[in-house]
C-alpha cells in the first residue's frame, strides 16, 4: 500500500518524471524497471467502428470490444480494482472513478485485497459493459508496470484491461516518454482515422479530447499525426462529424487476440 500512496502523491507530476525517460541512464533504468516487456492495445469505441464503410449496428457486426469480453472468458482468475488510481488521484469530475481496472491470470492472486476484489466472469463482463455505457475508453495488454506497484508476480500471469478517460489517464504521458517506450502502446491492428473535407475548423477535437495530442489545427483544418492511437474519442466530439474511423481488415479482433495471447497465461 506504501508504493500505491507514493503513486497516487506523485500522479501530479507524471508528466515531468516521463520527461525523464529521455535521459539515456535514467530511460534505460525506468524502461528496464516498468516498460520492459510491455504490449498494450487502445482500442476503439464500439459506437464509432466503421468496417469499410459505415453500417447499422446489428448482433453479428464485430466490435472491438470483444477483444476484451475474449480474455475476461478465457481467464481462470479475475480482479476488479475498487477505484481507478488515475481518476481517484486526479479527482476526476467528469468519468465515475469506482469502475477501475480489470486484471486477469494467477498473477491477480498476489494483489493486496484492499485494492479490489476476485469476480466471477459475470462480473467482470459486466463491469467492462458499464465502462464503455461511461464513455471510457478500453487499453488492453501486458503492463509491466501494474506487476510493480501491484506485486502482482509473475508478469507472464498479468494481463490488464484500463478503463481511460481522456482527463486523468496515466498515459497522457506518452507524448513526453522516450520514444521506444511510447511506441509499445499502440492502436489496434488495421485501425485508421482520418479528417475529412467535412472539417469546418472549429477546434473541438483539440480541446482536452486526445490522449496522446495527435490532433492539432493546420490552416483552419484539423489534422491527425501519426501518433494516433485510434481510441475514437475525437469521433465522438466533432460536431461536424468530419473524423472517421475505420478498420480495414474484417479479422481486426482476432488479430489483437493473436498479438495478445502469447504474451500473458492466464491458465
């Protein structure tokens, strides 16, 4: 509990110590200690998913959320934190801060009770399902760091779902990291977002929306950077409807699946 009261006393200045990483013995040091490892996925908001073309929601359309419902059916264990660290550190206004991440596999076992709780697969699912109804956005993978302040041990047990909201998420800072350790968080497979001629230069879209600041105004035009990790929140906001996300592989899920898989048992 010490290292999680450190973390929470520190969140203010996540933006300064991430600046850190870009001094080559301290990067090495805090890229060995919490990043060593990692592979984590954003992914999109169901309700802004294209496939090719818009479509009508229906039963069989494939959402990217299903990449998360996969891992929470297959765990054997599975543990819901009782607040989010970042929304509960940051005060958060905006987004509830009890609905706090998932974590799968035999590693969860070792997390300290007064963290969380073992839920049963109902229970998990259900929680994921209030996330995305909140307007929180779903990050997925192998965190080094959540088997630090956790003692969640071994790391190959651990796999973690965040539920980020655009205000308080501790990877905001991923502008500011060394760019190797920025580039293990990534968008999902096949995913792009584009702004389209529809764009009327309002600004929304750069206004606290993206994560990782990859929208800036160019002319008048809202433009997109290849540091996008396709989360749809921007999608969401535009008033114009200019931004589209696509995917442009129909096997988006199962190729996330397949990226995901070997890196954690949860067995």
């Amino acid at each position: 509990m010490w290292f999680v009261n450190l973390i929470k006393h520190y969140f203010p200045d996540r933006f300064r110590i991430a600046k850190l990483t870009k001094w080559p013995v301290v990067g090495k040091m805090i890229d060995h200690v919490l990043f060593r490892g990692d592979d984590v996925i954003y992914l999109p908001r169901d309700n802004v998913i294209q496939i090719h073309q818009p479509v009508a929601p229906r039963e069989d359309v494939v959402l990217p959320s299903q990449v998360v419902d996969h891992f929470i059916e297959e765990a054997k264990y599975r543990w819901i934190m009782n607040v989010c660290f970042c929304r509960d550190a940051n005060q958060c206004k905006d987004y509830p801060i009890d609905l706090g991440c998932v974590f799968l596999g035999e590693a969860v076992l070792r997390i300290n009770p007064k963290l969380g709780r073992l839920v049963s697969k109902e229970e998990a699912l259900a929680h994921v399902r209030r996330a995305r109804e909140a307007g929180l956005v779903h990050m997925i993978g192998r965190n080094r760091i959540d088997t630090v302040w956790a003692g969640a041990q071994p790391g190959y047990k651990l796999l973690t779902i965040c539920n980020c909201c655009p205000c308080c998420c501790l990877w905001k800072v991923l502008p500011h990291l060394e760019t190797n350790m920025s580039a293990r968080v990534t968008k999902m497979p096949g995913v792009s977002v584009k702004v389209t001629d529809r764009c009327v230069g309002c600004g929304r879209c750069t206004q606290d929306v993206c994560f990782v600041d990859a929208i800036h105004m160019e002319d008048g035009h809202a433009v997109i950077t290849d540091a996008c990790r396709g989360c749809g929140i921007c999608v969401d906001v535009c008033p114009a409807h200019a931004i589209e996300l696509t995917v442009e592989d129909d096997s988006f899920v199962d190729a996330s699946i397949a990226r995901l898989s070997p890196l954690v048992d949860l067995k």
